[in-house]
C-alpha cells in the first residue's frame, strides 16, 4: 500500500525550503553538488505530496475530468527526464519505453490529449513507484558523469538536467491541486503539509495608487537563473499610473457577489463564462462547501471552517466576473491588471527576486504555510501579497516576448498556449517553488482551469491592449503552414495531395478502414487521406504542429504569417474547403507521440505513411522495427525522405544508410531493404517525389523525397 511510504521526520522540512540554483557562478564541481542537492530535493517533495494519498486506489481516481488520474501524474515527472535526455542526446537508452510513452502527454486539455480511459493500461502503484527508482537512479548517475562548465545556459547539457526539475517543480503544484478536488476519504493529513491555522473575518479593501513608470521585461539568455522559453525576449512599456487593491480579493469580499445571485446574473459574465457557469452550474466558487447557512472551505487534505481574510480561488472566468459586478456597484472601472501593471507593482514592492531573499517576504516557496492565509499576513509598500499565497489572473492571453525562440528539448511548452485562450496568472502561490516562485516566472492556464488562483482588482484610464495571436507567427510552423495550405510554386504540385494521389493508384482493393499518418507536421496528407479512408490520426512529435492540424479539424481553418522579406509578413487565410477537405473533418484525429516510442494503442492500420520522416528520428531501425506489428497484413507502409542525415537529429552509429560500409558506398535504400525484408515486399520501383519549400519571396527550397511502398506479407 501506498501509505507506507517514507514516514516523516524533522529533517524533512529542509526540503520545503530549497532554492533554484544560480547557474553562473561557482565552482563547476560545488555547482555539481548542487544540482544533485537539488534534484533529490524535488524528488522527495513529490514523493511525500503523494503520500497524502490513503491507499493505491485513490492513485486511479479522476479528480478533474479533463485530467488523467494521479497515477498518471506521478509518472509523468519520472518519464520527463528519460524523454528530454533522449532528446538531448545525452542518453540513448530507454528504462520503460511503454511508461515512457503513457506518461508522456496529457497534461493540459488540448484537442490533442488523449483523455480516454480506455486507451490506458495504468500501472499498479508498485510498478510506478519502481520504474520512478530506476529513473532516479539513472538521473543520479548522469549528473555525476555530465561535463559541467559554467556558466549554465540553455545550450549547455546540464540545461536538460535543470529542465526536468524545474518541470517537477510545476507538477507539485498541478497535482496539489487536483489532490484537492479527491473525496477526502481517499486522503490523509500528513505532517510536512501543515495549513495555515489563523483566519478571522476578511479584512476591508481599498484601491491605492500606483504610479507610472516604465517597465522591463524578458530575461536575456546571460540571465543567471533557469528560465522556460517564454520568459526570454525584451518586452518594454511605459506603464499608466492606476490604482489597485491594498488586498488580493478575499472570500468575504467575494462572498458579497455570490449573496447578491452574481452567479445567476448573465450580464455579469462573458460568453465564454456563461457558457462555463452553465455547464459547470457553477453557484460559488470550487473549493466552496455549503452546509445550509454555514460556509467550509476546501484545503488540500481537510475541510475547515470558512476562513473569511484569506484569498478567494477562483477562474479567469469568475474573477472576470467579479470585476464586472464591483465596477458597476460602484461606479469604477475595474477589471484586471495586466502583466505590465503586475509588474509595476512589484516593482513598487521593492521585493528581492527567489533565490536571492533570507526568507520568502510573502506565503510562497512553501516556506510558510501548505495552504493560503490571511491577506493582510503579508505587506509590501502597503499592499498584501503582491507576491504569494495565490497566483493573480491577469487580463492578458499568453504570447512570446519579441525575440522568443522556442527551445529545442521542449518545443511544445509554450507555443500551445499562444492561442488567446490561455491567460497569465502571476505572483506565485504558498506551493510555487523553484522557478516558479521568481520574478520572471510566466505561466498561463486555460481561463476556466483552477489553480492555487485568485486575484486583484484594478482600476485605470489605459486600454487594455491584447496582443493579437490569431495568425500563427511561429517561423517554422508558419513555413508549414504554407508548404502544406499554400500555392504550388514552379509547377511543382502539393506534396501531400501528390502522395496520396500516387500512394491510390496503387492502393488496388485492399481494406480502406484505418490510416495513420507519422510524422504529419500540419496535416494535409493526414486530410487527403481521409478523403479514402474511413479514419485518419495523424501523429507528430510536435505540438507546435499538432495544433494546426486540430485548428483545421475543429474550425476547418488555418490563419498564419509568410515571410516576405526581413520584418515584412503577409498574412494568409486557409480553408479546407478551398482543396476538397471539408468533408473529411470528422474523420481525422490528431494526436502528440513519439514516432520511436509509439503507445500500443496505435495498432491495426491498412496504410501508415511516413513522409519526410525516417531521417529526423533519433533511431530510425526501432521505428521500422515495430512499425510492422501496427500494419494489417497485406496493408501497405509509405516512406518518403531525402535521406538529409544529419547529426543534430540522428547519431552517425543509426543512419540507416548514407555512409561507406565495407569500403562501398551503402545508401539509405540499401539499409531500408535491409531492415524491411523479412516483413515486407518492395510493392513498386522507388520514384522521386518533388516538393518546393518557400522560405521567402525570393528564396526556395526545392528538394527530392524518395518514395517507397512496402507491403506487409501476409502469414
């Protein structure tokens, strides 16, 4: 059971006080120690949050149904470092490739998680908690034999090391919260976990000033702490004196919106958080309990009486709300602060950035409380918590500071965000460690997501100026976009309609059921296909491309910018129905996987097509190697590539061909026949397939894929 686990003792609480690590300073061995220091602390801190599990059981249970059970989360953190140092190419082999692939994507509620119960075989309790051995063991050893020079930056390899427990660190507050949302009879009090015991009625509140100024933000990549993509660039602006509230909006102040029906009242509200309020029948806030005129509130583990002066945790969408009702009750504009003024506030504050403070100046770094407390506990030039307790919903979708560049060991965590549905939350809460507790720190949630959250209002003159992110700007993707959506250049037709229309001619009577198209990029092979088949997924390791192929399915239109020349972008709108695709919509499904660790759910296809695929993975021969157990007998596996290998993507050891073997050259072909023959029939001669890549007005790629079909034999 579960509740065996490590007990508790006195010692532990040095672990709710760890810093993240200043990266270019010291000596490269002491700075060694400290990241092992570091990494073992975060390892015990999320193994003793699950502890406050009761029993193996409550490991399965959904707390949130747009969410996996917890189980999956206590893997995830685990098979994060495998994933991410196999892609760094610091380690090449595999503990659990089956774990490594469950755990790996579902985090948040994108189109692409695949949230159904059905398609997982968890693990018990026993199986995780030994594969999460192994993988500690092996980090362990890797941070020992890494070369370490400093400083640390995000080209160095210890970057992946800091990554994975920076990531853990986000992971102990998500699971936080979802352990909240389990039947406390799945749980138990635990002594690392004290909540705050002080709480009376709520304090009043009151707008103060804040004065103009300017502000800076966005790291340089000289910056001495560890930072996540989306925190690098240089953003300015001169920021509008405004007011904001002395308080963080606490549960008696809010009490008074739910008193007068600020739940029944549509005008009050947003379409999208009508709509929310409506399927959630939402009448008060989450971790609310009303039990006939009396009030409790929800903690981690306990249900307490109603502390009145602690902060409200709320949505976007309520806090919205909230500001909409108090401006007009009283006559103010009020709404939510941007991260600018968020800024400027704490720039008022004066306060030192974690890890450079003696100790936390506000209920954050879990060096106080596990839970929130009064809003006036903590004060800073007249304001409360102006960082800490919760993080505060601000008014501004998520998008990249000029200069963003997204990193390459984790393409997909911020780019799914930048599409003006998620909203920054700011400040940090009583759980917000490691990276998460600084002053650069930039997270954003869908704004109908809970979090430890709640907010300040503000009230200011300025327009709120959102950033317009509807046009995918992303370089790479945008290039995509146009290959796959675009104009055909130079008489070359479009290379996924030429596939498929090449791939049909062939195809013969053979069973029309279930494709799969690996490596799909943005998706339009995966749509010509479905114009044949009955059911298409499309599967890329990308995020960043997965959510335009998901835009197309559920909006059947992709918008994005083409580059002209230098600063100069065009903007493009395309729709599915522009190329005979409308129809195929409900027939396609995209998904984020790993076309090496593939999860065996992926199974039973009569066509899987690899296109410009097999030389960017990093083991090509174990792709091909299990791709067979997926393909019907008698279905067919479509490669295409221009054999482009290079040592940024694959190891010179796992070419496939390209290279001189017995002093005769051998060619990715000869290797291909190689490795498919005992599985596979050569259908047709291989043919060169032509497709233009448009960088800008004046400069394009033109390149040859070469084509081969293969069928599976049959018994």
């Amino acid at each position: 059971m579960h509740s065996a686990a490590k007990p508790y003792s006195p010692e532990m609480q040095h672990l709710k006080n760890t810093r993240t690590l200043v990266l270019d300073s010291g000596d490269p061995e002491a700075k060694r120690d400290e990241i092992r220091r570091y990494f073992h602390a975060t390892w015990e801190l999320d193994e003793r949050l699950f502890d406050t599990l009761a029993s193996d059981a409550a490991f399965t249970l959904r707390a949130d149904p747009l969410r996996h059970p917890l189980i999956f989360y206590y893997g995830h953190t685990a098979a994060f470092y495998i994933n991410k140092l196999i892609i760094a190419g610091i380690i090449s082999e595999r503990i659990n490739p089956r774990f490594e692939s469950m755990f790996a994507v579902g985090v948040d509620e994108m189109s692409w998680d695949d949230l159904d119960e059905t398609h997982y075989d968890w693990p018990s309790v026993a199986e995780a908690q030994d594969f999460r051995r192994q993988v500690r063991n092996l980090i362990d050893a890797v941070i020992t034999a890494l070369p370490l020079a400093l400083p640390i930056t995000w080209s160095s390899p210890a970057w992946a090391i800091l990554m994975g427990i920076e990531h853990a660190r986000i992971h102990l507050e998500t699971s936080s919260v979802l352990i909240r949302q389990l039947p406390l009879e799945h749980l138990q009090t635990h002594p690392l976990w004290p909540i705050c015991r002080e709480w009376g009625e709520a304090p009043a509140n009151e707008l103060l000033p804040v004065p103009e100024g300017p502000v800076r933000l966005g790291k340089d990549r000289n910056h001495p702490l560890y930072g996540w993509d989306n925190e690098f660039g240089r953003f300015e602006e001169e920021v509008t004196g405004f007011a904001a509230s002395r308080n963080l909006v606490s549960n008696g102040e809010y009490l008074a919106f739910v008193d007068d029906h600020g739940y029944q009242e549509r005008r009050w509200w947003t379409e999208e958080g009508w709509n929310w309020r409506q399927y959630r029948r939402a009448e008060h806030p989450i971790f609310w309990i009303r039990e006939g005129e009396r009030w409790w509130l929800r903690t981690m583990v306990e249900e307490i009486a109603m502390p009145w002066n602690w902060p409200v945790e709320v949505n976007y969408l309520e806090a919205k709300a909230f500001c909409n009702w108090l401006g007009e009750t009283t006559g103010r504009q009020l709404r939510l602060p941007t991260e600018a003024e968020y800024a400027r506030l704490r720039q008022l504050a004066g306060l030192p950035d974690q890890p450079y403070w003696d100790k936390a100046p506000g209920n954050i770094n879990l060096e106080w409380y596990a839970s929130s407390c009064p809003v006036d506990r903590f004060q800073s030039a007249g304001f409360g918590d102006v960082i800490g307790n919760v993080w505060q919903w601000t008014e501004m979708p998520i998008a990249g500071f000029p200069g963003f560049e997204v990193h390459p060991y984790y393409d997909d965590f911020s780019t799914p965000t930048f599409d003006g549905r998620h909203n920054l939350i700011k400040g940090g809460s009583w759980i917000s460690t490691g990276n998460l507790a600084t002053r650069d720190a930039r997270y954003a949630f869908r704004r109908h997501f809970f979090q430890h959250a709640g907010f300040r209002y503000v009230e200011s003159a300025a327009a709120v100026a959102i950033p317009s992110i509807t046009y995918e700007t992303d370089d790479q993707v945008s290039q995509y976009c146009e290959f796959h959506y675009g104009d055909d250049h130079f008489g070359v037709p479009q290379f996924g309609r030429a596939i498929v229309d090449r791939v049909m001619a062939l195809y013969g009577d053979r069973p029309r059921r279930r494709a799969l198209d690996l490596g799909c990029a943005t998706g339009r092979a995966t749509f010509e296909l479905a114009k044949y088949f009955d059911q298409v997924v499309g599967l890329d390791f990308s995020a960043r491309f997965i959510r335009i192929g998901t835009r197309l399915k559920e909006e059947g239109l992709v918008q994005y910018t083409r580059i002209e020349e230098g600063e100069i972008v065009s903007y493009h709108e395309k729709h599915l129905e522009q190329f005979g695709l409308e129809a195929t919509r409900d027939k396609v499904e995209f998904f984020q996987a790993d076309a090496c660790n593939l999860p065996a759910r992926y199974t039973g296809y009569d066509l899987v097509l690899a296109a410009n695929l097999i030389d960017r993975l990093y083991d090509p021969a174990k792709f091909l190697g299990e791709i067979p157990a997926r393909i019907n007998p008698g279905g067919l596996l479509v490669l295409l590539s221009p054999y482009t290998w290079l040592l940024e993507f694959t190891d010179r050891e796992r070419w496939l061909g390209g290279f001189r073997r017995d002093g005769e050259p051998f060619s990715t072909l000869d290797g291909l026949k190689e490795l498919l023959a005992p599985q596979f029939t050569l259908l047709a001669s291989p043919a060169d397939i032509p497709f233009v890549i448009r960088e800008t007005r004046r400069k394009y790629q033109h390149s040859f894929a070469e084509m081969t079909i293969w069928e599976r034999r049959r018994a």
